[in-house]
C-alpha cells in the first residue's frame, strides 16, 4: 500500500481540496446541466474504446489460432 502512495506522490496526484477546486471550476464553465451530458459522452467514448480492444484482442487470438492449425497440417 506503501508504495502506490509513493507512486502517487511522485506523479504529482492532488490531494482532495485540489479535486474540489477543479470540479467547482468545471461546474463553473460548464453548468449544471451540461455536465451530465458530458459524462455520458466520456462514458461512451471509454465503452467505444474498451470494445475496440476486446475485437483487436480476438481478432488477434483468431488469427494467432489459425496460424497454429496451419503449422500442425504441415
């Protein structure tokens, strides 16, 4: 446990007063209903992204198990 702290203290992670200055300054820019609207977008665009990987994965496991049948034939 010790040493994520470490980890998180040489990255420089803010502390919890710097996390509520940055939401109150983000509530400020974009109001209160934008915000959800733009966390649905972040939501979509993670679950895009997580989708995209999970096909490149098994795509890539498709092929990698192919390539085996073909060299057990030969």
């Amino acid at each position: 446990m010790n040493t994520v702290m470490l980890v998180f203290a040489i990255l420089g992670m803010s502390g919890g007063t710097e996390w509520l200055v940055v939401g109150l300054a983000i509530l400020l820019l974009f109001g209160g209903r934008k915000i959800p609207e733009l966390m649905r977008g972040l939501g979509g665009g993670i679950k895009e992204f997580k989708n995209a990987t999970k096909e490149d994965n098994s795509s890539d496991l498709i092929s990698h198990e192919k390539e085996k049948k073909n060299d057990s034939k030969s």
